[in-house]
C-alpha cells in the first residue's frame, strides 16, 4: 500500500557467513608466499670458460685532434709591416696612472715603430677591485708620423677614492 512503512527485515549473519572471507586471504596470502620463494633465479659466479654470445667492435667516434705547426709568431705582429699586422701594446712605454689625492691622472710616453702614419687610441680606466666593473674611463687619440715619439697624458680623468680600485691602460691603432 501506498504511504504506508515496510516491515523492516532483519537479516541475521551466522558465523559461516564471516569464514569465507577469512579462508579467502589465508589462502591469497599462501599463493604469494609460495610464488615468491620459486620465482627468482640464484644469482651465479662468472664461468670464464662460457665465451660471450656478442661482440661489438670497438668504433671511436671522436678523432684526436692533432696540434698544428701553423701557430703565429708574436714578434711577426710587433715588427713594423708594409700593411700587415702591427702590434700597438708595444708602442705605449713608460705609463703610469695614479692618484693625487683623490684625483686620478695618466702619463706614458707614445712611439710608432711602424713606417707609416698612425692614429692610436690610448684608453684608461679605473675599475673597482672587488667585480672589475668600470668606475670611470678616458679615451684619447695621438697621430704619430712613422718614427716619431710623443708624451701621452690624462689629467683628472677621475675624482674618487683610491681603495678597492686599479687603473688599467692600453692601446690601439685606429683603422687596422
């Protein structure tokens, strides 16, 4: 009938209904013991006697590379050259960059080796000690007729303290 409540059945389990499950796992848990103890190889010594069933030749697939002969002779670059190369760090002598007070100033002396006219580029910068970064720098240019020499200087490129910093100078020639 419509609206109205169901007996409620009671379902009453026996202790029969309570082994099944429990003769189930003791018996997976047998089949796993048994399959574990049948199913792993013993591993075995070497028999230096059996040859192996594979050989590969060894094949390098990097070459050695071998050192040339073929290096330039650094005094080739620093011998005056009829438009070859010609090597300027040997033209700026006599340098020195040091501080006056907190004022830094430049001064070298300036030579062309070379047969020919040259316009270098004498560059100077202070960079800090600790990374190398530039503080300040200056570049000048000096054209020098084939054999001549001149006096180089920087005056006050730089106002700052002298510690934790260096001076570096050099040269080059413009055009080549």
């Amino acid at each position: 009938m419509p609206g109205r409540p169901r007996p409620a059945t009671r379902v009453i389990r026996t202790p029969r209904a309570y082994a099944v499950p429990t003769v189930a796992l003791g018996l997976s848990a047998s089949l796993v013991l048994a399959l574990a103890a049948c199913g792993q190889p013993a591993p075995s010594s070497p028999d230096d006697s059996v040859a192996p069933t594979v050989s590969v030749p060894v094949q390098p697939t990097i070459t050695a590379e071998t050192p040339s002969d073929d290096v330039a002779d650094p005094s080739d670059t620093a011998a005056p050259s009829d438009g070859g190369l010609f090597d300027a760090a040997s033209s700026l002598t006599d340098a020195t960059c040091e501080p006056t007070g907190e004022s830094w100033s430049f001064t070298g002396t300036l030579t062309n080796s070379d047969t020919e006219e040259h316009t270098f580029t004498v560059a100077v910068f202070i960079v800090k000690d600790s990374d190398g970064s530039d503080v300040a720098g200056k570049e000048v240019d000096v054209t020098l007729a084939a054999g001549a020499t001149a006096p180089v200087s920087v005056k006050n490129f730089h106002t700052g303290p002298s510690k934790g910093v260096e001076c570096l100078s050099g040269v080059t020639v413009k055009g080549l």
